[in-house]
C-alpha cells in the first residue's frame, strides 16, 4: 500500500502544481472526444518467478524475461481542458516460472502460470503539461526563442482510476499441456481445512504517467507507463500454504496434485510439505503495462 500512495502523492501533487491551467482555454469544447488505440509490453508482479533473490515487493522483483503483451481501446471524454475521463478495455497476458529465478527455494518451487487479463477500467488523465498543436517544426518565437518541451509539441499527463480484471490461471501438466489451476484446488480449495475457492475478478486500481506528442490538430501519440495493484493474491494461482498433496490426489486427480507440488523430489530440499508455505498473501497480485498509442480526436459543434 506505501507504493500504492506514493503513485497517488505524486500525481495530486503535480496536478496541483498545474491546476490554475485547467480552464483557460475554450478550444477543448469543440473537440472534447478522443479514441485510442495501443499494444504494448505488460509483465507481472506476484509469487511466482521474479529476480535471483528472495522474494522483494513492488518493481524489485520483476522478471524481464516473462514480459508479454497488451493491446488496449480507449474513448477519453474531457471535461475540462486538461481533465478527461476515459473508460477503457485491456487485453494482455502474463506469466510468471520459478525456473527462471536462481533463488535455490523458489527455484526448487517449481511452479508456473500463464493467463489472459481482460481489464475493463475507468480512469481520469490530468494533463499537467498540455501539448502544443502549432509550431509543430520547432519554429523559434518572434523573440528568438524556442519553447523548450512546448516546441517539441510533448504533453504529460498522470493516470489513476479504478476497474476489474477477468483471469484464468493455467500451469503446464506433467504432459507440457497448459491446464487451467482455479477448478484443481492447488492450494486444498473447497477441501476439509483448505481455503475457499477464489473469484476469477478482482477489483484493480490503475496508476501512472504518460507523454502525448501531437502529430497534426486531430492526431498524435502516446507513451504510458502504468501499474495495476489489484485486491486478489491468486491471479498466479498461489497465495497461501502447501496443502496435503495426497489428499488433493484422491480428491481432483493426478494432474491436480502433480500441478500442487511439481518440486523434483532428489535436490535434498523438503520445503514443499503440508502446512509450509507456498505463497505470500501479505502482498497481492500487481501487473504493469507500457503501451504506445494512437489517438484520434473528434470534432464536436457547439450548440
């Protein structure tokens, strides 16, 4: 939660910094609709895989290697000149292989996951610096001088909402096939002492920054870097502690047990026990996405 209200500090008090020009211009009015269309890279933030170290939180632990992909829709309605709101539809992938860590006990964890996320989000963008749309050669001013960011025609702006995400978490089977996790009960779910089954849908909180380059009037791109802190630890499928492998074998079958504990069993290594731990559920699921977008706007006649 500390990064979480770092991400809010920073952009509150940015927007601040800024706020005496959000209403001195009426040329917004007349094109208050904008859509947008991106792909990017996405990566994930949970229990699985992550550096060769213990376990560390937030962008500490990210693991390079797993990063995938997202493709988004946007329609941004503003509000104001610098102010818009933008509902928003995300699909992207994410991943996360305890054998891509060197860390001996994660290593020897051996778990792994592979799912889509289909995100349906609402969320403000507060342009702190506006974009120019003139002077788009870097023309200098009638007094020589050139307008540093502003004749480079670059805006920036911060992001923060509020949305759901769709998952499905799915491991690879003792037979290289990907199997979906929820409906297992990796971790005893719907068994005698275990946990309750989890939702596939979590609620997510988007945050970040992004640069908009005008190319023309109507038309320009974006750079957007933002994270996701959601309110689910099982986005990967692990959470809690190792439950008794046998009793998920009679219960849901091979499969389901060997995907519970596929630890090799002659490292010397005897972490993955009934009872031991598997996963942290202090510290829930995040995701990140860096996205480059094209946007369109569309005029608007005043009435």
């Amino acid at each position: 939660m500390k990064t979480f209200f770092t991400y809010l500090f920073l952009i509150l008090s940015i927007g601040a910094i800024n706020a005496q020009g959000f209403y001195n211009s009426n040329a917004w009015r007349t094109q208050r609709v904008e859509l947008t269309a991106g792909i990017g890279a996405s990566n994930f933030l949970g229990d699985l895989g992550g550096r060769d170290q213990v376990g560390s939180n937030f962008v500490w632990d990210l693991e390079f290697v797993k990063t995938r992909y997202v493709a988004h829709l946007t329609y941004q309605y503003y509000l104001a000149d610098k102010i818009a709101i933008r509902p928003s539809f995300y699909f992207a992938r994410v991943s996360g292989d305890d054998a891509l860590t060197q860390e001996r006990f994660r290593n020897h964890r051996n778990l792994n996951f592979t799912s889509n996320l289909y995100e349906l989000s609402v969320t403000g963008e507060f342009q702190f610096l506006k974009e120019k749309i003139g002077n788009i050669y870097g023309v200098k001013t009638s007094t020589g001088k050139k307008l540093g960011l502003k004749s480079l025609n670059v805006g920036i702006y911060g992001v923060a909402g509020i949305g759901v995400v769709f998952f499905n978490p799915k491991g690879l089977g003792p037979n290289g096939a990907k199997v979906a996790l929820r409906n297992l009960g990796t971790e005893g779910q719907g068994l005698s002492g275990g946990p309750k089954k989890y939702k596939r849908a979590t609620i997510a909180i988007p945050m970040g920054v992004g640069f908009r380059k005008s190319i023309d009037r109507n038309t320009g791109l974006k750079l957007e870097l933002s994270h996701r802190f959601t309110f689910s630890d099982y986005i990967d499928d692990v959470s809690t502690n190792y439950y008794d492998n046998s009793l998920i074998k009679a219960a849901n079958g091979n499969v389901a047990a060997y995907l519970a504990d596929p630890s090799p069993k002659n490292d010397g290594l005897n972490n993955t026990s009934s009872g031991l731990q598997r996963g942290d559920p202090k510290d829930k699921d995040n995701y990140m996405f860096l996205t480059i977008s094209f946007y369109r706007k569309i005029s608007i006649r005043n009435k």
